[in-house]
C-alpha cells in the first residue's frame, strides 16, 4: 500500500508540473518515477504526453504504446496515440487508434471529437460532422466538438449552418478568442461584413494583441469600399507583427488601390522576402509594377514566377496584357 501511496504522489507531482507548464521539470519527475514503478501504464502514457509537448513524436508514441501493452483497455492511451498520429498527418493510423479508443468506451466524447478532426484533415466532412456530432450528443457542453461543427460547416460553404454552432459554441464559452476568430471568418464568408466587424472589436477588447482580427477588419473595409479604415487596420496588424505575411500582402493591395505604388511594392518586396513562395504577393507586386508602369521590371518578374510555377494562371495572364 505504501508503494501505491508513493508512487500516487509522485505521479501526481508530474502532472501539475506539466499543468503549469514545467514541461522540463514534469518531464524530469516523469522518467524518475518510471524508474521505480517500471510496471505503471500512467506514467507511461504521461510519458507520452510529455513527448509530444516537445514534439518528440516517436518517443511520444513508444510510451503510449508501452502504456497500452501493460494495460490493453486503457482507451486513453489509445485517444493520445491518435492525437500524435493526427499531428503527424498519417490520418488513416489516427482514425485507427480513436476507433480504438471508442470499442473500449463507446462514451467516449473526446475521441469521437478528436476522430472527426483526423475525418477533416482527409477531406471527409460528412464523415467528420458525424463524429462532431457523436461527441456533443454524448456531452453536450463540449465546446470543441461544437465549434468544430462550426469549422466543417464553413468549409462546406453552410455559412447559416455554421454561423448557428458558432454561437452555440460562445454560449458555453462566450470569451473564446478562437472561436469569435471563426466566428468572424465564417460572417465574412456569408459577406456580412458589418456584423465581421463587430466580431473582431470583442476579440480586440478581449485581446488588443490579437494581429489576425485586425487583418480580418482591413478586409471587411475593403469589402464595405473604405479604403482608408482598411488601411489603419492593416497597419495596426503590421505594428504588432511586422513579418506577417498576410497582412503585408492585404496592406500592399489597399495601397495599390489608393494608388500609393511605390509604397505597395515594398509590402510585397517585404512578404515575398519572409516567404518567397506567396503567390499572392508575387502576383501583386508585378501588377504593381504595372501599375507604375515599369513593364520590363513586370515582365520579367512574371517570367521568373512562371519558370519556378509553370501552374500559376494569374501571373500569365498579366504577363500577356501586358505584351
């Protein structure tokens, strides 16, 4: 009894190291413990956990294994497997491992949640909203899964659909930045960019350091056709990350749309040197440079970008206007 008792604290120890963040320090009283209790499937599936917090993979995956070879019903274990197998883009494994999961306990919510986002990374929404739907049926104050239903709905174009799960989402977790995030996309999606807005202000006074729900008014400015609000939101993203890539890109075209050239290719210059494969800046830049009438230096860019991405239809038909 003695050792049960110890080996309790000591487990326990670990996991409010790793609640709190001391990944290092959970990780250290982790494989102490093993140590002593070599038979012990939970520190062998906090082992686990504690691998994939680092991004260790393989070794996240060994211990879980080695925790379910002690304890073949612990569905836990099982549901972590998949989660690192999801991480990992090998869909079919995860899909495996939450099926897993659910024969050993059918009430299972997390895992049906987790399976439908392996079903999502496929492709296969109609598949994935049923296991959303799974999960919220077995708890229906599940925040995930409900969002999650939100997220499928909009990637099927349902905007109505997922703007409902959304909002079912905030009203279990009404200051959840992500989902009011979503919940702004998915408005702007449907083109109600008014209410877009109103979205992204509760996500600034919730979090004034949030850069995408700016980005996210720029665009709503543009769509509304106040180029200049659209500026100041561009800019006040870029004031708190300047190598977003994204909002250098929307910044540089509601330049170009206030004609201000000069200045816009210096966006693009600027995106396309943090990630030279932006299309989106590569193909503004040289109609920028259109814009400012510098055909050859347009010409030649366009040529560039099309020997790299024989694929890229856009940059070709510029290239052709232009000849």
């Amino acid at each position: 009894h003695m050792n049960q008792n110890g080996k309790d604290v000591s487990i326990n120890k670990a996991i409010s190291l790793l609640n709190n963040g001391h990944i290092k320090k959970s990780l250290e009283e982790t494989l102490s413990a093993r140590k002593k209790y070599p038979d012990e499937p939970v520190i062998f599936n906090l082992l686990g956990v504690l691998y994939s917090q680092i991004g260790n993979y393989e070794d996240s995956i060994k211990n879980y294994s080695k925790a379910i070879k002690l304890n073949p019903s612990y569905f836990e274990a099982y549901n972590n497997i998949g989660v690192v197998h999801t991480n990992w883009r090998k869909t079919n494994k995860a899909i495996e491992c939450f099926d897993r999961a659910i024969q050993i306990n059918p009430s299972y919510a997390e895992a049906y949640n987790n399976k439908g986002n392996a079903l999502k990374d496929k492709g296969e929404y109609g598949l994935a909203s049923e296991s959303y739907e799974r999960s919220v049926a077995l708890n229906p104050n599940y925040v995930d899964p409900i969002a999650n239903l939100g997220i499928i709905w909009d990637l099927m174009n349902d905007f109505t659909k997922a703007e409902r799960y959304f909002r079912q989402a905030l009203s279990i977790g009404p200051r959840n930045i992500t989902i009011l995030y979503n919940l702004a996309n998915c408005l702007f999606n449907a083109e109600d960019f008014k209410e877009a807005i109103e979205i992204c202000s509760k996500i600034i006074a919730l979090d004034a350091s949030f850069y995408y729900a700016y980005n996210r008014m720029g665009l709503c400015y543009i769509q509304l056709g106040d180029e200049e609000k659209s500026k100041a939101f561009f800019e006040k993203a870029l004031q708190i990350r300047p190598d977003y890539v994204e909002g250098l890109t929307n910044y540089g075209f509601v330049l170009r749309k206030l004609r201000n050239y000069s200045l816009a290719t210096v966006q693009f210059k600027k995106a396309l040197s943090i990630d030279p494969n932006s299309n989106e800046a590569l193909v503004n830049l040289v109609e920028a440079y259109f814009n400012e009438g510098f055909l050859p230096k347009a010409i030649d860019l366009a040529t560039k970008g099309l020997i790299s991405k024989p694929n890229n239809i856009p940059l070709l038909k510029n290239l052709i206007q232009s000849l």
